[in-house]
C-alpha cells in the first residue's frame, strides 16, 4: 500500500491486450495503483522481438519474466487476466510466486 492506495500487478497472457487496458482503467478507478505488462509479446508489440537472435529473445524473455515478479514483489495482491478461463505456465508461475510471499490474488473470471 501506497499511502491509501493498495497496489495491484495485473498478471496474465499478453494475448489479452483489451482485456488488460480494461481491468487497469477499471482498478485505477477503484482506487487501486495499478501495475502492469511493459509490452505486449503476444498481441502487439511483435517489433520488440524483429531483428533478435534466438539467444537474444530467450535471454530477453527470461529478464522480461523476472521483471514481472519484482513487479509482485511491490504489489499487495495480483489480479490474473484469465480470459476464458485461460492460464498459461508463465501466469502459473506468477501466481504461485505471489501466493508463497503472501499476495492476496483475484482473478477477473472465477476459477
């Protein structure tokens, strides 16, 4: 928490680009510090990776992912964008590591 405001990274597959600029609005309105991808790998943002070497993207994706948890780290709680139910082995991971530091995790559909 933030002086008032409770702090939330948005986890989930980047594929859900609309449904993260959702939920961030939508939690920014609520009151909430909203933390969130820094690009979209799977839905956009496909010039990031234009150019690289296969070294190059699996070293950058690995500094992508623990980005991600430092992110949690920060944050009181996650809030999982799992379109239709969907979560892939990154968000898998990002869940567990917020459960065992004792994150509280919502998710945007019930599981």
């Amino acid at each position: 928490m933030v002086d008032k405001y409770p702090v939330i990274t948005l986890c989930g597959s980047t594929r859900f680009k609309d449904a993260f600029t959702e939920a961030q609005k939508r939690l920014t309105l609520a009151g909430n510090i909203v933390i969130s991808v820094g690009l979209y790998g799977h839905s956009g943002d496909s010039e990031v990776w234009d150019g690289m070497d296969e070294g190059t993207i699996s070293k950058t994706k690995e500094m992508l992912d623990d980005m991600h948890k430092r992110k949690i780290d920060m944050a009181d709680s996650i809030y999982v964008i799992n379109v239709g139910g969907y979560i892939g082995d990154s968000t898998k991971s990002e869940i567990e590591y917020a459960i065992a530091r004792g994150k509280k995790v919502e998710y945007l559909e019930q599981i």
